[in-house]
C-alpha cells in the first residue's frame, strides 16, 4: 500500500468512524424509550456484579449485594426480578470478556466522575455500545478495503456505506434495541484480517489474540480457529518448503495457540467456579427442539410441519455440513465460505431460542468474508431490502419515540415482532444454501489439488 493510498485508507476509517457514531448516537436519542430494554437490564445488572468484585456465575458469592441490585430501582425488570434464582441466572449468562468489558463501563463511568452515587445509566451503556458498533464498522471498512480486491472502489465505499455505516439490522439489533454483540464479529473479522497480514505479531500474535477474545466473547469464534490458523501458520508460513510440520510451522503454531490461550487464560481463569455449567445450561437450552421461540428460523416450519420439521432441520444441518467438507477437499480456494457457512450453521440452523440479534453475528461475519463474490450476490441484495423493509418499522423521525416511519411490513401481517425477524432470518439462510451450492457446483477445482504444504502467496 504506497504513502498516498495508505493515507486516503486512514481517512476513510475516520470518516466511516465519525458518521456511524454519529447515526448510532442518533437512533439512540429518538428511543429512549429502549433504556428499559430486557436485555441492557440484564447486561447493567452483569456490569454491576464485576464492579462489585462478584462472580457472575457463582450464586453464592456476594449474595447480600446481589439481592440488594435486583430489589434496587437501577436496571429493574419485574420479570428478571421476579425471583433471585431467575436473576442470578440472567446475570451470570454471557461469558466472561463480555461481563468484564460491561464491568470496564461501570469503572468508566466512576472514573469518570458522572455520578457518585450509582451505577453508569442506562443510556451510558448505550452510548458505550454505539462506540462498540461504530468499531465494528471501522474493521468492516477496513476488510472490505483490503479483501474485496475484484471491485472497485466506488463499490467498495457503496458497500462499506450500507454493510456497516447504514447497516440496516445492526442499527435495528444494536442501537435501537440496545445489544453489544458487534463486538464479537469485531474480534472475528480481526482475527482474520490480521491473520492474512505479512508480519509474524500481526499473523501469529494479534490473530491469535484478537481469536480467543471471540472465543472468550460470544463464544462462536471456536469455529473460525481452523479457518485463522489456515491463513495464519499453514497458508502465510515461511517454512512451506520443509512439509506442512516443518520446523518453521511449527514455532509458528506454538506462537498462535500460546497467543489465544493467554486470552483464554486471563478472562475465564477469574471466573472458573459455574462457568462450565452456566455454558451447558445455556447451550442445551439453546438446543431444546421443545423450546422452538423468539426469532427462530424453525418456528415457520414448527406451523407449517409440527411433527416432521425436526427431519427438515437434521437434513439442513448435513447440508451443510457436507457442502463444507467439499469445499474443503475440492474447492480450498474457498475455504472461508466453508467456515463461515460452520458459523452460520451454528447461529441460524442449531440454535433454537435465538433473538435476530444472536443470528446477526453469523449472519453479519458471512456478509463480510462472502459477499464480493457474485456466487452469493443475491444474498447480499436481499439482506440490504428486507434489512431496511425490518428498520422501517422499528426507526422513529422524531424524539421521544414519535412518529414512527410508515412501516412498510406492518405488525398485523404476522404473529409478533420476532415471527418478522425469523422470516428474514430464513431468507438469508436460503440465499446462503443457494450461494454454497453455486461454489461446490462451479467448474474447475482451482486449488483442489493444491498440497497443504504449499502455501498460497500472502495477502500484503
């Protein structure tokens, strides 16, 4: 990248920085009404236990103070309050960075100085999670500017603009309603980034580091490891000449898994005591077919087909499972489409009780890393319409929550809010089925036979 490119890629950084901070802080201003949201209850009650040196996931531990913060009036919900034991659950139910990172913005605001008598306002935390989403557009800027080599820069800057910028769900699912999960797709699209860089810290140190902050986030960063130890040791090594465990490979594999376990390490040690059986419980019952609600793409189909939509989701799940494993073996060219689709699989096809904000990770990562080539071009397209048709119905003009933009898909056309949600949550999933199938269909098997020992030339 010459001086003078260099210099226009920061400058656009700082823009796309100014203007998303500047749209989210907006969406924040016109919804107050959104500072009583569930889930920002939920995420300040978690903030004020770290602050108060608790564990989140141990019930026993400051049990005076935690029913002091759940009978107090900041961040009461009377159904999350209702009872202690339903509290504690909600509480201790995100994995330790993020109760450490909602810890850090109770330490922001004593430090601060905005108020020493409480814990950060709600409208704090908003604030604080607009910066979270507004970093999120800068590190989608700067994949797009650096990966989506093929197009050119007048769609780039399009695609920046409504990818991150305007992003139409992200405004919905994170200021709006208020939500902090853009930061995992953060630490996953800086992972990669990092890892298809030149330089050994940025391939093998800060890859490493920013793959076990997404995995110690949201967790769902697991299962970009393959695909980032693909860019960062097997495909960017130095040592392809002496097999794929050369000695080079592995004092480079060494560094990586040292550097994701040193994250791993320092957030989750603190929190040993309940965090395993907080994270079966919440998976198993994020898996119960039993409890098919909220923005599931499986609720059309639990209508539609109550006793045999369990074969249809099996039979989606092989799907994917195999159209990965060719791409994998036939068409390693691709090999980000099958990760992405492992991450995809995971937030929109397995998980059962998940809210358009949880799927939107899969769903924003695949955007990203997917969608400058034409195989999932309509999946693009279509996330753009029916994300803004989503936004019209949710984005007000005024303050104080009104008048609200004529809704273009109005409430009365479906059961509730997230029946909405999962019907374009199924959409994406289907363009996403039809993109996988345009890869392992194409012809030719560019890299097919390419020997894992012969590394591809790195991105500079």
């Amino acid at each position: 990248m010459s001086i003078l490119s260099r210099r226009y890629f920061f400058l656009i950084l700082c823009g796309v920085f100014l203007l998303s901070l500047d749209v989210r802080l907006y969406a924040t201003a016109v919804t107050p009404g959104q500072d009583n949201h569930i889930d920002l209850g939920i995420y300040r009650n978690s903030g004020q236990l770290v602050v108060n040196h608790i564990n989140p996931y141990d019930s026993s531990d400051g049990y005076e103070i935690r029913q002091k913060l759940r009978t107090n009036n900041d961040a009461y919900n009377s159904w999350v309050s209702e009872t202690q034991e339903r509290w504690n659950h909600y509480a201790g139910s995100n994995l330790p960075l993020t109760v450490l990172i909602l810890g850090g913005i109770e330490d922001l605001w004593i430090v601060a100085g905005f108020d020493g008598s409480g814990y950060a306002s709600a409208t704090f935390y908003r604030y604080c999670f607009a910066v979270f989403d507004s970093i999120l557009c800068v590190v989608i800027a700067m994949y797009i500017l650096r990966f989506w080599e093929k197009r050119s820069l007048l769609f780039k800057l399009a695609a920046i603009l409504f990818t991150a910028v305007l992003n139409p769900i992200l405004l919905y699912q994170g200021s709006i309603l208020p939500e902090e999960k853009g930061l995992q797709v953060a630490f996953m699209l800086l992972a990669l980034y990092f890892a298809r860089s030149e330089g050994k810290v940025a391939r093998l140190i800060l890859a490493g580091v920013f793959t076990g902050a997404s995995i110690a986030y949201k967790g769902i960063g697991v299962f970009i490891v393959p695909l980032v130890f693909w860019y960062a040791v097997l495909n960017g090594g130095e040592g392809g000449s002496g097999g794929i465990w050369s000695r080079t490979r592995c004092r480079d594999a060494i560094t990586f898994a040292a550097s994701v376990l040193s994250v791993l390490m320092l957030t989750c040690l603190p929190f040993l005591a309940g965090l395993t059986q907080m994270m079966s419980g919440r998976l198993s019952g994020n898996m119960d077919t039993k409890c098919v609600i909220h923005a599931s793409i499986w609720r059309v189909f639990v209508d539609l087909l109550p006793h045999h939509w369990g074969y249809l989701r099996s039979a989606t799940i092989v799907v994917y499972l195999v159209a990965a494993g060719v791409i994998l073996r036939c068409r390693r060219s691709h090999v980000e489409d099958a990760f992405a689709a492992v991450v995809l699989l995971f937030t929109n096809v397995m998980l059962l009780a998940g809210s358009l904000d949880r799927m939107n990770m899969g769903i924003l990562f695949c955007l990203v890393v997917l969608c400058h080539k034409d195989h999932y071009r309509e999946m693009y397209y279509y996330f753009i319409i029916a994300g803004f048709l989503i936004l019209s119905c949710h984005l007000p003009i005024g303050f104080n929550g009104q008048p609200r933009l004529f809704p273009l898909l109005p409430s009365y056309l479906f059961p509730d809010e997230e029946y909405r949600n999962a019907l374009f949550a199924l959409g994406f999933t289907a363009l996403h089925l039809l993109g996988l199938y345009r890869v392992c269909a194409e012809k030719g098997a560019e890299g097919a036979r390419t020997p894992l020992h012969e590394p591809a030339t790195p991105v500079a």
